[in-house]
C-alpha cells in the first residue's frame, strides 16, 4: 500500500512540473499571456508549500531553479 501512495505523490509532483515547464516555454514566447503566468505563480507556490513538503523529499526552491534553467 505504501507504494501506491508514494506513486501517487511522485505522478502529483512530476504533472506540476510538467504545467511549470509548459508555463515557462509559453511565457518566453508570450510574457504577457495572464493564464501561463497564473500556472506559473500557483505551482511555485505549491512547491514552497507544506503539502509539496509531505510529498516530496526535494527542496521545492532548488527544484524551481532547476526548471528554470532547464527552459
């Protein structure tokens, strides 16, 4: 059981860096585009959250400066 848990919590934070990486491709093109920069703004701050805490043992900064850079 305790796999499909961490299964579960490893597809949650795999999708939102997925919607953080398609944001930022979106906003190089577009800076402007409001619906990519609220993706933006709501998954940086679930990964600075409590909950992305329980989910994850990575540092939720390092991982958005690692995205960064890899857009």
């Amino acid at each position: 059981m305790r796999d499909n848990w961490e299964d579960l919590a490893n597809a949650i934070v795999v999708q939102a860096a997925n919607d953080y990486r398609r944001a930022l491709r979106v906003l190089k093109a577009h800076p402007n585009y409001s619906p990519a920069a609220k993706v933006k703004t709501e998954v940086e701050q679930f990964f600075r959250s409590e909950w992305y805490r329980s989910l994850s043992s990575v540092d939720g900064e390092v991982l958005i400066k690692r995205l960064n850079a890899e857009v």
